[in-house]
C-alpha cells in the first residue's frame, strides 16, 4: 500500500514550535519561519501539509498567521486543525481552501458534522491508551472510544488523523496498535506521534487503513533528511523501497 508523508506544521506566538506530549512547558521553537519551512517542503516534493493553530486549540483565539497559504501555494493542500470547535468555524476553514481537522466538536456532538463535505474533514482521534482525549487533549471523552468511532462512521466521516498523544513529540516510534486499531473500525488512517524514520514509515505502510503518517520533530530536525529520495517519494505520496532494501 502506499502510504504518504505528510510534514506536520505546529505553530504558536506565529513561530513553529513542537510540544512534547502536547505539553506546553515542554516546547521546542524553531528559528525556522513557517514560510520558509513551506518552501523547503514543496521543494522536497510535499504535496500535503498538516497544520496546528495551537493557539486555537489551547485558547480557542486563533491568530490565523497563515490564511492565505492555500492561495499562495496551490500546489500543496493543506489540512489545519486546532480550536475549530463550531460549525462555523470549520466552514470558514474550509471557504479558505483547507481541508479541516476537528476533534473536540467531532468527539463531543458529531451530529453537527453532517452536512459538512465528508472529503474535506478529517476527524481527530487523540488517543491516551484506549480514551479519546478533546479540548488540546487536556479532558477525556465520557463516551466509549468506540461509541465515537461508531457516531462518526454513521455520520459518514470516514478520514481520521490518529494521534497517539504518549508518543507524540518523543521520537519514540509510531502508535502501531493505536492506528491499526481505529483503522480496523473502518476509517481511512492518517497516523501521528512518535514518527522517527522511514522504516517507521514501513511499518505503517503494512497496516491496512493506514494511508498517510504525520511527521513533525523529525523532519524538522533532520532525522528524515529531506534530501533522501526515499523521503522525497514518501512526501509525493509515491511509493519508495522497503526499509531493508535501500
């Protein structure tokens, strides 16, 4: 299966930065200016970007430093997501060339999903264990993961960004039985946290569902080099060789 790297792009105060677990007192800038780190990006051949308006998931006071990025690289599409907590809301994203990333509305009142496009939204699954976590993953759901897993797919919302939220930030190596768990309920897969290399990559390529992975740490630290072909195919969503036979 082929299966597409998509560079996560966090953002905070308008600079990139990566949180630890989704910690705030553990964060990490980058010098590096969002514009420029798109650049980069599309340069590598990034045909898909993920974004997080941290402010708008923590504060719900989105600064929205990168609304015009669907306008002004139309080659790539973007998916943001961070404080779209309203319908409103998403269908302004969405009026702004994004594709948008719910979660806590997505978890907590599904039904207000419907009559939204189903290709432009991707539902946030934020997993710590087996609880799905909402409000910048600081409360847990009252429901039963797989009574939102259930709402969501009745609702037609078949796309999830699967975050195992222990892993994120850490290098650690990917949520496999997270993403391969929701993947099983029938979702299509986009899985984030812990992405460290492209044999991470294969792993989840072998998981049925799982259609894309989210790296953000490791690429903007190099740990992916953006100058590797395997990477840069990864990035287009082509396929590239096996991990052991590079």
């Amino acid at each position: 299966m082929t299966l597409q790297l998509i560079p996560s792009m966090d953002l905070m105060d308008g600079r990139l930065v990566r949180l630890r677990q989704g910690d705030r007192a553990q964060a990490t800038f980058y010098d590096l200016t969002p514009e420029a780190w798109v650049e980069r990006l599309a340069e590598a051949g990034a045909t898909r970007i993920h974004l997080v308006d941290l402010e708008g998931a923590f504060d719900g006071t989105s600064q929205q430093a990168f609304a015009g990025f669907p306008s002004r690289y139309p080659g790539i599409r973007f998916q943001l997501g961070g404080g779209l907590r309203s319908r409103d809301a998403i269908q302004a994203v969405l009026e702004a060339g994004f594709e948008a990333v719910v979660g806590t509305l997505a978890v907590e009142r599904p039904r207000e999903l419907v009559g939204l496009p189903p290709s432009r939204v991707i539902v946030a699954l934020d997993l710590k264990g087996d609880r799905v976590m909402t409000r910048g993953w600081m409360a847990e759901s009252v429901c039963e993961s797989t009574d939102v897993f259930e709402s969501l797919l009745t609702f037609g919302f078949r796309r999830a960004l699967v975050t195992d939220i222990e892993r994120d930030g850490t290098l650690a190596g990917p949520g496999l039985a997270a993403a391969a768990w929701v993947a099983s309920e029938g979702f299509e897969v986009q899985a984030s946290g812990g992405l460290r290399d492209l044999a991470d990559l294969d792993a989840l390529r072998a998981i049925p569902g799982v259609t894309g992975a989210i790296s953000g740490k490791a690429l903007l630290e190099g740990h992916m080099d953006l100058s590797d072909r395997p990477v840069r195919a990864a990035l287009s969503g082509s396929l590239w060789p096996e991990a052991g036979g590079r």
